[in-house]
C-alpha cells in the first residue's frame, strides 16, 4: 500500500477544463505527497437526459454517435483490458491531441494517441462499440454519486476532516498552475475539504482553457 495520499479523479478527456485541472494535480504530485487515481466519467452519460436543453451543436456530440462517445469507450476498454495503470497515460496522450495540439476529437486523434500510450491499436474499434458502456457508466456514477447531480466534469475527490474522501467538482482553473502556486491551490482545497458543510466557491469565467504553459 502506498503511504501517499490518495486522489481521486474522474475525467472525460475531451472536456478542456478537466485537461487544465489534470494537469495541475500532475503537478501537484511533484510537489505534495500525493498519488492520482484516474477514472472514467462522461459528458454524454450526464447529458443524456438533457439533450432538449443545450444547444444543437453542443447536443449533437452528445447523442448516440457523437464524437463525446468515442474516447470515453476507448478509455474504459483500456482500463478492462490493460488495467488501471494505463487509464492516466492514456488520458495524458488524448489530452495532448485534442487540446494541446488542436487536433480535434476524431479517430485519427485516438488512434494516434493509443500509439502515444504504447497500446494495442486495436483498441480503437471499441471507440464504435457499446462493449463496457456498463462499466462506463458504472464509473461514471462512482464519481457523481460522490459529488452530486448538478456537475460537471472534472470531479476531484480528497480526504476531508475525518479521513473519508470529499468529492468537489474542480477547481476550475487557467491556466494550470506550475509549482508552488500548485501547491498553494492544493492546500486550499484540503482546507475547504476539512470544513464540514463547505460546497462552493465560484465566480464567473471570463478566460477560456489556456494551453500555453502544457
């Protein structure tokens, strides 16, 4: 067993601001004695009752089909078949490509990024496949069952006051801080985990995700 302490992360990888928060718990890792378990959630898997409601484009992705299905399916066929282990590199890998690079979320970009991971190239069959979307959705709602329905991605859970795990979703930020000021926004998160009743902090976005520094 490891003595650091646990994180746990649930992510879809095509969400560009669970990439920014990844990225800085990554660099949190560097700097606190922490250790990032990874998990699979997805946008469409929380949107699918919702599709009336959002725009048509942003809809469209989410529906049987869109493009949102495809790298969560990979995702979860990695875990089931390769094990827990590869689920963060290969989220680092599709990350890398759809927002970095600007590749876009497509098949070229998946296949590419199972190449990135060093896993099997056919794991992009299951991008089309309904195969482990149990176990999808079984992750999914580990991770929201946690922090509650009106979320989104990503969802961090970490030890409060009394040692159980306190899932928050977020933080939300840009771009992913760098060393001790990613130390500075750790601690305050385990700060507002410890204080029995906390549940939000916010205030309105006037900055997109801001890749620069990743």
């Amino acid at each position: 067993m490891s003595d650091k302490t646990p994180v746990d992360f649930w992510f879809d990888p095509v969400c560009p601001w669970a990439w920014m928060t990844s990225r800085w718990v990554l660099e949190v890792e560097k700097v606190r004695d922490i250790e990032v378990r990874w998990h699979v959630m997805s946008l469409a898997v929380l949107n699918e009752d919702k599709l009336d409601d959002l725009p048509e484009d942003y809809a469209a992705n989410m529906r049987p089909g869109g493009k949102t299905w495809g790298p969560v399916r990979v995702a979860i066929a990695a875990q089931q078949l390769h094990g827990d282990e590869v689920v963060g590199r290969l989220y680092t890998a599709l990350g890398t490509r759809f927002h970095n690079q600007g590749l876009g979320v497509n098949r070229d970009s998946i296949a590419a990024a199972l190449a990135d991971a060093d896993l099997p190239a056919d794991l992009i069959e299951y991008a089309d496949k309904d195969t482990y979307d149990t176990e999808l959705r079984i992750s999914h709602k580990e991770g929201i069952d946690k922090v509650g329905q009106e979320v989104g991605t990503p969802v961090i859970a970490v030890p409060g006051d009394n040692g159980e795990q306190i899932a928050f979703f977020g933080p939300v930020v840009t771009p992913a801080p760098k060393g001790e000021d990613a130390a500075k926004l750790w601690d305050g998160t385990l700060a507002v985990a410890s204080v029995p009743g906390f549940y939000e902090i916010k205030r309105t976005r006037t900055k997109g995700p801001d890749f620069s520094n990743l």
